[in-house]
C-alpha cells in the first residue's frame, strides 16, 4: 500500500499546474468549459529554427518546445497538390498555427534533407516542466542501461510516458502518411479527450521524412536514394536524422507509413526474421497490434481495404520478409520498439498519377489518408491499452542484451501459424575486436566504422593497455565491442558475418547479406567465448589514424586499401602533385611533397610509408564520364574524382568526351542505342582511354564494344550478398554481389583480379534450369582486366563494389581499376 500511495504522489509533484488540477478534480472537464490546450500560450514567442542533425541541446527545456519554422515559397509544382494533399510549403505554417493555439504540440526541426528542406519532428504530449522531462529522460536511461533497476521501479512503470513514433512519407511519392499524420496531430493538440492520454504518452512524428521526394513526386531523395534501404548505411542526411530520432526518444511502437499494396497491409512480416532479435519479446503484441490496426481500416468500409493483409498471417515465406535491417521498421526493432510498415491501398503514384483523372486521384488518396490515420489511432489505442506490458518487453529486451543471456527462441504457437519456418536465431560472440596496428587492415575504414557504432548507440571502449582475448594477443588503443551491452542485438546485426538462408526460402524481397565487420574494410575479429577483461575508455569519436612515417627527404608511398585513400590521392593529384604509379598499386608521392602529403594524410587519415615499389608511370588526375547510378555517383564524388554524368540520351544530345580519360558504364549507357555521332565518339574514346565497367549493362557494353576477349555469364538475377573471393595473388577476402556475373573464355593477356569462392551471407539459389548459382560460380573470374584490342586498359566487374554506399572497404577497388586504366 505504501508503494501504490508514494506512486500516485510522483504523479502528482510531477505534473504541470494544468495536470495537478485535474487530478485534485478542478481542471475542466471534457465539456465543462473551454479545455487550456485550446487557448494556451497565443502571444509566447516561437523560438527560430534550427537544424540539429546529430545534435540534440543539452538544456532540457521541458514541452513545449515551441519553435518559429521558416515559411517556405509556395510551390505550385509540389505534385501533392493535384491529389488535394499537403504540400510541403504549407506544413510550417500549419503547424507554427498549432504551436500557437495548443500547449501539447512542440515542432523541432531535426536535419534538412539533401536539398536543403527542413525535417520536422512534431511532439505531442501533455505540459511538462523542465524537471518532469529531466526525469522522463532519467527513466528512458534507465531502462536501457539498469533494466533490472528499471523492472523494480514502482515510480517508472507508474509514471512514464510511453513514446510512439510516426515515421510519415520516407518514400516521397507515397504522400498520404503525412496527411493522415497531420489530421492525429491536429486531434491530440486541441481536442479535450486527448488530455487524459498525453499524460501518460509522447507521441512523435517525423511529418515527412523525404520533402525533396515529395515535392518532385519521386521515391527517392534528392540524391536519388531509396531512404528506406540506408538504415545500416546512413549515407543520406535524412535517414541520419531518422537514426538519432528513434535513439533519442526509445519508442514503444513504431509506424512507417507507406504506399501501396491493394486492400492495404500491416506487418508484421513473413520469416525469414532477423536472426538477431528477441522474436518471444515481439511477435505477441506485434501480431496482436497488427489485427487491431486491421480492425480498425476495416471498419472505415472503403472497399479498398475491406481485406488488409498481414504477411505474417497471409503470405509464403519470403514474400515480404523481416531479414534485413535496412528498413525504418526493421531497424527500430533493435531500439526496443514493436515495429510496422504500413501499406496503405490504393495506388496514386507514377503511371496512376499521371494517366488518371484528377477527381479519381484525389478520391484514392482520400481513402488512403483515411486507412493512415485509422492504423495510428488504432496503434496508439494499443499502446494505451497495452503500456504495461509494452515496457516490461523493452526493458527485458536490453537486460538480456547486458548480461549477455542467449535467445529464447520463441516456441509453436506462440502466436497463431507461428512454427519451425519463423524462427530464426543466433549465438552471440563474447566480443569485437577491431585492433589498430600491425594487426590493422586499414587504419581509416576501422576509424570510419568505430565512429559509425557509436552513432548507432553501439558501446564501443579503446583499451588502455594491452590485452589477450579468446587467446589473441591485442595492442592498447584496439577498440573492443563487449557484447554484454543493452543493444547487443543492433551491434551483432552490423558486425557479424550473417548467413547463407538460400535454403530456407524461395525468394527475398530485397537483400538478405550485408556486413560492416566484413565489408567496411576494417579488420574485425569476433572473440566467440572466454573471460573478458579490458581496462579502457568509452569512445565518443575514433582517434585519428593519418600518419607519415618514412625519412625526411625519401619518397612516399600510399598503398590504398580504402576510398579514404583515394581520397587522399585524388586530394594530391588536385594540388598538382606529380604522382606515379607502380604495378602492385601503390602510389608514389615524390619527397618534394611531403608537406602535401602530411596535410592529406591529416585530412582523410591515410598512412604513408617509405616507397620501396618501382614507380612505372605517371598517374595522372582521372576524369571519369559515368554511366552510373546515384549511389556509384556518390562514391566516386566521396573518393574526390572528377566525375561527368553520362548516358545514352545524353551523349545522343552531344555530351562530349573531350578531357574525359576513363570511361565508367554501369547503368544507363547502350552501345547499341547510340546515334552514329554518338557512337562514333565512344569508339574514338576507346582506342585511347580507359573503361570499367560494372554489372549487366556494363557486361553488355563490354560485349557490345568487343572490349576484352571474355564471356560474361548472369548469375540468378536476385542473387544478393556477401561471398568470399580469392584475389591474383591467392588471397581470401569478401566483395559483394547482387544479380552477380563472372567471365569465362578469358583470352589474350585478360587475368583475372578476383575469383568467386563461395555465399557467405545471404540468398544465392538456381534458376529454376539449374543455371546462374552459387556453385555455378565458384572459382570463376568475378574481375578482369586487360588491355582491350580497341587500345585503352579495361577493368570489368560482376560483382557490386558500390552498391548503396554500402561496402565501403570495396571501394578502393573501383579507385584502383579507376587509376589503373587512365590515361
């Protein structure tokens, strides 16, 4: 009795003098009188904004936060104008009106988007004083870092406002989650019977987390990136903004809004699951929120979504799997948060939008808007109903992460048609290692992907002495990541190598192989077992790695083995440094530059040596022409090449070639579709400069052109993941493949710079023919290169060195073949 009284007191001291009287019984009551939301605060200034990206104030000022959003031109291009939704330029003003007329409504601006846009988080939650929302964010602490604490604390299970996050239109051309999202915001800010929930809630929305697609009517960013594919990535500002948003507020529940699968579908998803999670801490309420979301659509009776599919309950395995965490739900798993994607039902977008009648559109997206907002407050009915339970999960969650305990794989019918195909587990190693020194791939991809778990909320230490694990012998300054730690589940799911699942399913809906400790160029070691006993420091940022180690007066030597150092290259051939290339790749920087070369290895962390290789020929500074995608775009222009985007259409139209002494192919570039101009340049081109080329179009080039004597051969064509090669000189390393090929029939001096070995991680199977496999593949020359009869060098690639800004430790590799065949 004493703890019931001494919890109900806390609720009292720690609410605002609007909440106090309401629970004394002199607040108004629903239709009482004019509710304080309703008129609060109309002359209190608003704050200017700011755009925080990763940096969240340290001041608590308590809610609301109210901040004057700048007012953006009216655009009467946005194209969710024609659907009768909002468009982008109209949210500041909604929502800085809403500031003004209600005091549980808080907007900050989180990050802008590639070109510039504001991103908006909006927060609903009843009045907090700055001492209330000190101790929420003590609790949302403590629940992650003293779960066991937090369990026990009558206080926190009694008082803690349960967060959800809306996560609203991240695929720019599915509209209709904002504008459902806007008509729950409106409602909570000003309608009396929402008081009573804030209380106990926060509500947050990210209110279009792509403004620049939805302006433009496209699915991508404004760099032409698919936001809910970056999630372990994070190469675009808005999907960083997202991460530090669902790290800061550890939400219960999460929705990403999305568009379109006929009659509408709620996740959760079929198997195969992440092999990460904690499915027993998901699946109940998963499911159980999944159907009351779809109760709820169903009774809006739009015949559009009279049947809403669950994937879990409807679909074969595979179909819409919950493997990869690239995505906004699947990621926000591994931050304690029951997750759904919805798909709202009727299509809008592309060929619809343009070939249907305006009426027609704005009847579908009416409907959608309505299956939005149905599937958030039937979620947020869940949560409410739901909270207690909720948090015991979260908080089981991150005690099983930080005293390492296994899985518990989740039993038969823990849910109805849960079985053997749905479960998917693994066995946590004791800890990562990423070692620095002698024992170091790269001392910049290591720096690189240390700084990346820690903005991930990974807990890494540098140790301060040497030390011995799982009997390997580590230098003071390595960086080890224990995984006893809250977020152990999010930490393995970047570092480990994953798994083949070929056999396990027929098809994945997207890819089901990735890994930073294989792929991110850093030598990673996993310690399986044994007593761990480190004496180190927390790591807030990686220490810098450039170095210039060789005597004053001698020669220099780059060996890349990272874009970092292609970076640091291309930075020196830009000052007009003079470099020189040897045959095993390394680069020679003459000892007249030093100071050049001490300020480039500062500035991108390269190491250089003292050369000892033969320098054979001048380098000089590559301007590439790229038929590429946007993320090749963005990696070249990362490694600091010069790059001229290329294309069928645009050489057609008269681009032109001059100065350009690599030619890149990888998408959208046909020999056989130029004009008889166009295509007499390219062949010109080839007699003198270089090419690379990657994937199915640049295989089909190659051919085109007769550019080396070889075959290429197609893998299955959604053949996906990380595999092993073996390189010229029979070394094992990792690439990455998605719809691979390889090269058969080498002639003439073609060799092969890299061999497939076998599927690491992922989903590699037959054609049903039995043709483009695994096994089809192995041993076979995944690169080439050689001297085409046309007269220039050409490098060809099967596998996807630059996919999604992705593998980042490939992309020296492309730099390489890059330096190697300009001329």
């Amino acid at each position: 009795m004493r703890s019931i009284l001494l919890a109900a007191l806390l609720l009292t001291t720690l609410t605002t003098p609007a909440t106090a009287d309401r629970a004394t019984g002199r607040g108004h009551e629903p239709g009482n009188g004019p509710e304080r939301n309703q008129v609060a605060a109309t002359d209190a200034p608003l704050a200017t904004a700011t755009a925080r990206g990763d940096n969240w104030p340290d001041a608590n000022p308590g809610y609301p936060r109210r901040t004057q959003l700048r007012a953006y031109p009216e655009d009467p291009t946005d194209k969710a104008v024609k659907l009768g939704l909002a468009p982008y330029h109209s949210l500041a003003p909604r929502l800085n009106d809403l500031q003004r007329r209600s005091d549980r409504v808080s907007v900050e601006v989180v990050g802008r988007s590639t070109a510039g846009r504001d991103l908006y988080l909006v927060t609903l939650t009843a009045p907090e004083a700055p001492a209330e929302t000190r101790r929420q964010d003590a609790w949302r602490e403590k629940i992650e870092n003293d779960p066991v604490a937090a369990r026990r604390d009558i206080l926190l299970r009694a008082a803690y406002k349960a967060p959800v996050w809306v996560n609203a239109n991240i695929h720019g051309d599915e509209w209709e989650g904002t504008d459902g999202a806007l008509r729950v915001i409106e409602d909570l800010a000003l309608t009396p019977s929402a008081a009573p929930f804030l209380r106990r809630h926060r509500v947050y929305f990210t209110l279009s987390a792509n403004p620049d697609g939805r302006v433009a009517g496209t699915r991508a960013n404004g760099a032409g990136f698919d936001l809910n594919r970056d999630f372990v990535t994070n190469s675009q500002p808005e999907s960083r903004a997202l991460r530090d948003v669902v790290k800061r507020i550890q939400p219960l529940l999460v929705l990403d809004e999305h568009g379109y699968v006929a009659n509408t579908l709620i996740e959760p998803t079929t198997p195969p699951h992440g092999q990460n999670y904690d499915f027993d801490l998901y699946i109940r309420h998963g499911y159980a929120g999944g159907l009351r979301m779809e109760k709820a659509v169903r009774a809006l009776g739009h015949p559009e979504a009279a049947k809403p599919e669950i994937p879990f309950r409807d679909y074969e395995p595979g179909v819409w799997d919950g493997w990869a965490p690239i995505y906004t739900a699947q990621y926000s798993m591994y931050h304690g948060a029951v997750s759904y994607t919805v798909e709202v039902p009727a299509r809008v977008n592309r060929g619809e939008y343009q070939a249907l009648p305006e009426t027609e559109l704005r009847r579908r997206s009416a409907i959608n808007t309505d299956v939005v907002e149905a599937t958030v407050r039937s979620a947020l009915d869940y949560v409410r109903d739901n909270r207690t339970s909720m948090l015991d999960n979260q908080i089981e969650l991150f005690r099983r992460g930080l005293f390492g305990e296994p899985q518990r794989p989740a039993p038969d019918g823990i849910v109805p048609g849960f079985g053997p195909e749905d479960r998917y587990t693994t066995t946590f190693p004791r800890a990562y290692v990423i070692p620095v020194g002698a024992g170091q791939r790269s001392g910049a991809a290591a720096a690189r992907l240390v700084d990346h778990l820690v903005a991930h909320d990974v807990r890494v230490v540098r140790a301060e002495r040497p030390f011995t694990l799982a009997g390997r012998d580590h230098p003071a300054g390595s960086y080890v990541v224990d995984m006893h730690q809250p977020k152990r589940a999010l930490a393995n799911a970047l570092l480990e190598a994953g798994r083949d699942i070929s056999d396990r399913v027929d098809v994945m809906y997207d890819i089901s192989g990735w890994s930073h400790g294989l792929l991110w160029g850093a030598t990673v070691e996993a310690a399986v077992s044994g007593g761990l006993d480190v004496r180190g420091r927390p790591v807030a940022a990686a220490s810098p790695t450039g170095s210039v180690e060789a005597p004053p007066g001698s020669d220099l030597a780059l060996t890349p083995r990272d874009g970092k150092d292609a970076a640091a290259v291309n930075d020196l051939l830009a000052r007009g440094v003079e470099l020189r290339r040897a045959d095993d790749g390394t680069i020679v920087v003459p000892a007249s530059a030093r100071a050049a070369a001490t300020d480039a290895s500062d500035r991108h962390g390269a190491r250089f040596t003292a050369a000892t290789a033969a320098p054979t020929r001048p380098l000089p500074r590559p301007v590439v022409a790229g038929a590429v995608a946007a993320d090749e775009l963005k990696a070249l222009r990362d490694m600091g090449f010069e790059v001229r985007p290329v294309s069928t259409a645009t050489l057609n139209a008269g681009a032109d070639l001059a100065g350009v002494n690599v030619l890149l192919v990888s998408s959208g570039l046909r020999h056989d579709q130029l004009v008889p101009a166009a295509r007499a340049a390219v062949d010109a081109f080839l007699t003198r400069g270089g090419v690379v080329t990657r994937g199915a179009t640049g295989a089909r080039f190659a051919t085109d052109t007769a550019l080396l004597p070889v075959r290429p051969v197609a893998g299955r064509e959604d053949a996906n993941g990380v595999v092993s090669v073996v390189d010229g000189v029979g070394v094992q390393d990792h690439s990455f493949v998605y719809a691979p090929h390889w090269f058969t029939d080498l002639g003439g001096e073609v060799r092969a710079l890299q061999r497939y070995g076998g599927l690491v991680a992922g989903h590699w199977a037959s054609r049903p023919d039995g043709t483009g496999g695994q096994s089809e593949a192995a041993g076979q020359a995944a690169v080439v290169a050689g001297r085409s009869p046309r007269g220039g060098e050409a490098v060809l690639f099967g596998t996807e060195p630059l996919f999604r800004d992705h593998p980042k430790g490939l992309y020296w590799q492309v730099a390489d073949a890059i330096y190697r065949t300009a001329r």
